[in-house]
C-alpha cells in the first residue's frame, strides 16, 4: 500500500519546474530533474523485460559493434511500459504549442558500463536535417553525462542524466548543435535512455 507522503510512480509536473537553456541560432534544450517519480524500479522493468538486442554498423572501412543495447518502437507499436505511454502523453500535451505534432516513436538504448556510449552527432536522419523539430529524452538509471557542442566544435555543455531526468533539444539543435554520451574508465553502473520523437525524425 503506497504511505500517503509517498508519490505515486509516474512523470511529475513539467510547467514551471522545467529550466531552459537558449544555445543560440534558434537553438534550445529543456532540462527537468527527477521529472519521472519511481525511475528505478521503471530502470529495472525496461532492463528485464525490453527485448533489448545489438546491432553492427559500418564504420568508414569497416563494420564494428554498436557500443549499446538497442529497441525501437515505431508509430502505433504499444510502448514497454504504461508509464512510458504516461510520459508521452505529458510530453505532447506540454509540447503541443511548440511542436505542433504528437511524439510518435520512441528509441531505447541500454548503456550497461562505461565502456557503451554514443559519439557526437545530430539526429538529422529525415527532417530534423532541415526543419526545427523536438527530440525528448527520459533517461533512468546511474546518471552518464550528455555532452552538447555547437556543429563544427567548441565549448561543450555537460548534462548528467539518470533517475528520471528530462532533457527536450528543441528548434534547430539537431542542425545547428550535436550531442554524444562519452565513454568513461571510472566505474559506473548501467542506465537506459528513452528518446520521443515525432514522426519522421531520426
């Protein structure tokens, strides 16, 4: 039985409580800590039982495994988890003003040590190449860093995400800005992050 000073799991309110941050040359991201309430035991649910699986892609000259665990959901496929579906609900109805359009897909990655990361680059796979669009990320498990740096280098904004933590990239950041979850010798314990997008960005 839940202790009434106990919050139900699920997203917290965005409104007020969400921070953001202009980068400059239309480009911004929002940022809401401990935005999902019971993060870990979702951490622990989305570990057991996402059909997580690895993927291998080429790499200039050759073909070399993707650093992370990988579940796509697409446009109409049920979400993992009813708190999922609860987040991107809440987010499409925060974001409906900006965005104009519902989240439609959501990307897993399972980073499970150190050694899994991401390298730098933009999600400009369809739209996000030419139009400003929105890319939300729930992330839940040990904090790992999201670093952002303008395209074309310079000074790096470090965001470190886990337990429920929001970040929403938004207006040109995906053309414009680029962002990677670094590699880290220092140990560290396993996290998941969930990516909304709208339909035709990647």
């Amino acid at each position: 039985m839940l202790d009434l000073c106990e919050e139900a799991p699920g997203p917290g309110p965005l409104g007020a409580s969400v921070r953001r941050v202009v980068l400059g040359d239309g480009a911004w991201v929002d940022v809401r800590r401990g935005w999902i309430t019971g993060a870990d035991a979702l951490y622990d649910r989305l570990a057991r039982e996402v059909p997580w699986h690895a993927e291998r892609r080429h790499m200039y000259d050759r073909v070399v495994d993707v650093p992370r665990l990988l579940k796509f959901y697409g446009e109409g496929e049920p979400l993992p988890d009813p708190l999922l579906e609860q987040a991107r609900s809440d987010l499409d109805a925060h974001y409906a003003s900006e965005l104009g359009e519902p989240f439609r897909t959501a990307g897993l990655c399972l980073y499970r040590d150190g050694r899994d990361s991401v390298a730098w680059h933009g999600d400009t796979i369809g739209r996000g190449s030419t139009e400003d669009t929105m890319v939300a990320i729930v992330s839940v498990g040990t904090p790992r860093s999201l670093l952002l740096r303008p395209r074309g280098g310079g000074r790096a904004l470090r965001h470190d995400l886990g337990h429920g933590d929001l970040i929403v990239m938004g207006g040109s950041c995906q053309r414009t800005w680029e962002h990677c979850v670094p590699k880290t010798a220092r140990p560290t314990g396993p996290r998941i992050s969930v990516q909304f997008r709208p339909r035709g960005v990647r």
